[in-house]
C-alpha cells in the first residue's frame, strides 16, 4: 500500500504535552497516534472526531490528573539518589 509522509508546526509546550499524553495512553507518540489511531477512526466512521468544547477549568484538571497519574506509575525511589552520571548512564542504557 502506498504511503505519504505529513507534517505541521505546532508550539512546542503544546506538542510536548500532546505527545506526553498520547504515550501515557496509548504508549505511542504523538505522531504515531495522528498516523494511526486518529487516521483509523476517520476512516472507519468517514468523519473527523468531534472535539467537546473544554470548561476554562477542564484544561486545568485535565493537566493536574495527567501530572497526578505518574505518580501512579511504578517507579523507583533510588533513582532520586543518581549522579548526574548515573542518570546519563540510565537515560543511555534505555535507548542503548
């Protein structure tokens, strides 16, 4: 099947935050969720999604459960005691 690359510009907070988001949910990143999932649901329904009209608050309670849920993911507290080094050594290894 015949594929096509896209791109756009977006601020760069704000595509931070999105791409957060999309891999807390779907463990994908944000470009990998507009090429998928987003792609996928408009193909299959044949319309864009509807996008609800957020509360001046939403957007702030949105950003507070998002900031409160990591510290639901597992994680551990000895990596708060790393050097500098230790932490290059760790961020390294993952992507190693």
């Amino acid at each position: 099947m015949p594929t096509k690359t896209f791109s756009s510009r977006a601020e760069e907070s704000s595509l931070s935050f999105a791409d957060a988001l999309t891999r807390k949910e779907y463990g994908l990143s944000f470009g990998q969720y507009c090429g998928t999932v987003l792609i996928d649901s408009i193909t299959s329904t044949g319309k864009m999604p509807v996008l609800d009209a957020p509360a001046p608050q939403d957007g702030k309670r949105r950003a507070a459960a998002f900031i409160k849920g990591f510290s639901a993911v597992a994680h551990d507290a000895s990596i708060g005691c790393l050097s500098d080094e230790g932490v290059r050594e760790l961020i390294a290894g993952r992507y190693a």
